[in-house]
C-alpha cells in the first residue's frame, strides 16, 4: 500500500533511470514541495513515496523532468522543448488503499493511468 510510482521511457523501450521526479502536496493553487527523487535503473523510486502508514487523504502533484531525462540521454530536443516538465496532479481519496502513478513518455507524448 502507501503511494509509488515508475517511468517508462517509450521512445527507447525501457524504464527511465535517472529521471528527476518532485513531489508535492496541493491545496487549490498552492503546492509545497515534499520530495525530490531519481528515479533508478528500473525506472522506479528505492522506497514508496509513502508507505502505508504516512499516506493521507489528499491532493498531490508528481512533477517529471522529461525534457532534462531525454537531454542526458543525448536526444537532440527542439527549442523551445515540446515537453520539458510532466505534471500530474492527482488525488488519494483512500488512504488505506495502494495508489501507484506510472508515467509512459517519449519526447513529444505520455500516458498515465492509476496502477496497481
């Protein structure tokens, strides 16, 4: 249980080690930074964001470092970046329950849902 979350890189076909993730927690227009995270050889934190007993109901915000990611990676990106920074916003209405967000991105697309 608690919150977790992995990157799959979907313009190379594995997981997106080495992305920079934030974390933070929202309230109508403000968010406050919580953590900020690389991702690693598997595309996924080492530890769940939260565990079990620290999730809360809530809102929350996980910001990807896309444009940064696929640069290291040494993808020749536009200027200005189509994508740079990946947003989701989300909310936890069980804080009893698992709630994993996983990101599939390339430099021009992406795709979430709620995983298991």
């Amino acid at each position: 249980m608690g919150l977790s979350t992995h990157v799959l890189d979907t313009m190379h076909g594995g997981p997106a080690a080495g992305m920079q993730v934030k974390l933070f927690a929202t309230q109508g227009d403000s968010a406050t930074l919580l953590k900020t995270l690389t991702l690693n050889h598997d595309g996924r934190t080492d530890a769940p964001l939260f565990d079990n007993a620290s999730l809360q109901v809530g809102t929350y915000r996980l910001t990807f470092d896309v444009a940064g990611y696929f640069k290291a990676r040494g993808v020749q990106l536009p200027e200005p970046n189509f994508l740079n920074q990946v947003s989701l916003d989300f909310g936890v209405a069980h804080a009893d329950q698992h709630y994993h967000v996983p990101l599939l991105v390339s430099p021009w697309s992406y795709s979430t849902y709620r995983g298991s």
